[in-house]
C-alpha cells in the first residue's frame, strides 16, 4: 500500500516506500517486519551501531528520514547476510542497508553521521577491486588513516610494517589474471545501477 501525503508533510509510511522502491529486486519484505529483534541479536557490528536494524525498521515505519539518514548503522553493517538468514520474515536487510547508504550518499546526511569517512573508506576499497580486482590492505589503510586520521596512521604504521615483514601484508598491490574481464562485468553492473536508479526516480514522480 503506497502511503499518502497529507497538507502537513509526507505521511509517515512515504519515507518507507521510498525505502522499499528503491531497493533493487523490488521484494526487500521491508513492511513486513514484525520487530522481532532477532538480526539486531545476530549482527557482528550491534555494539557499534547507534541503531540496531530492528529499531532503524522501527525508525523508518515511523518517516523518521533524517534520523535514519543520520544513523552509523548502514555504515557499520559488514554485509556478513546473518540477519538475513534469521529473519523470519524473510526481510532483505542487508540490502536494505546498501539503500540506506545510497540515500544517505545523495541526501548528503552521511556528514552528518559519526560514520562520516565510510563513504571515503568505500570509494578507496572499490578503487583497488577496480584496478586490482582485490583489496589492497596496506593502501587502503594508509591511504585512510592519511585523509582523516593523520597521528593514528604515524602510530599503526609500525604494525602494519610487522605485518609486511611477516608476509601478512603485500607491501605492493597485486593484480589478478583477467582483470579485463572482471572491469566489463563492474561496469555492466554499473550501467544497470545507473538505470535501476532511473527507473525508481522515475517510478517516485
Ligand atoms: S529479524 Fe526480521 S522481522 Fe525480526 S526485527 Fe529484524 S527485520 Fe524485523
Ligand atoms: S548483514 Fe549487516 S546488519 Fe546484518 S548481521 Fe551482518 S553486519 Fe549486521
């Protein structure tokens, strides 16, 4: 049921259709919820989080945006699926989570957040896969710890040299066999992000 807008402002269930069409797939089970609490149970990151998923559901049932765009939580979900697997209802959660950061990303209220370096943290991350097809452990820390943490990079740094010298961590990035291929299928699935995103905005007016 698509939520109606009332003189005074958007009525609450909108920001929650909002949610549900613009996760991909188009069957994220969002209004389902039944405020269990067994994914806020079951999640690695629940003590980092401002928000557990059952209370950001909560949240978003009730047209709270600018609070669930504000919240760590998106930020800190590892997308390790657990919750997804528990949940009775079948709800997609951690898709929902990649949508709470998209929306997050073009609300511009990441900044907001007290997670407000992941989106930097993400883009460097899929730089590497871009150019590499991995991760690249060392770049990735430094080149994060440089932009927003300065003095911590000087203190780790002499961990992360253990760690090379260990064989832990390559000192060099390493670039995977056919990585051609894997650049044509991140920019199909770019292309079909880029029109997956048309098609919501569209289906919203
Ligand atoms: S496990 Fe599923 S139904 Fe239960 S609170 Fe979490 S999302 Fe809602
Ligand atoms: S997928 Fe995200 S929200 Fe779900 S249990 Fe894992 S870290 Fe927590």
């Amino acid at each position: 049921m698509v939520a109606q807008r009332s003189a005074a402002g958007p009525a609450p269930g909108a920001f929650m259709d909002e949610v549900i069409a613009a996760t991909p797939g188009g069957a994220s089970h969002l209004e389902l919820c039944v405020q269990c609490g067994t994914c806020g149970g079951s999640c690695p990151s629940g003590p980092d989080m401002e928000h557990t998923p059952r209370h950001l559901f909560a949240m978003i049932r009730a047209g709270m945006k600018e609070e669930v765009l504000r919240s760590n939580t998106p930020w800190y979900c590892v997308s390790c699926y657990y919750c997804m697997v528990r949940c009775p209802q079948e709800i997609h959660i951690t898709d929902i989570m990649y949508t709470l950061k998209r929306m997050a990303i073009k609300e511009g209220l990441y900044r907001e957040s007290s997670a407000a370096d992941a989106p930097d943290f993400s883009e460097t991350f899929i730089d590497f896969v871009n150019n590499y097809g991995r991760s690249f452990e060392l770049g990735l820390a430094t080149r994060y710890h440089l932009r927003h943490h300065p003095l911590t990079a000087v203190r780790k740094a002499g961990m992360g040299l253990g760690m090379v010298r260990k064989g832990r961590m390559d000192l060099t990035p390493k670039r995977i066999n056919g990585i051609e291929q894997l650049q044509a299928i991140l920019a199909k699935a770019r292309e079909l992000g880029a029109e997956d995103g048309a098609i919501s905005q569209g289906g919203r007016q």
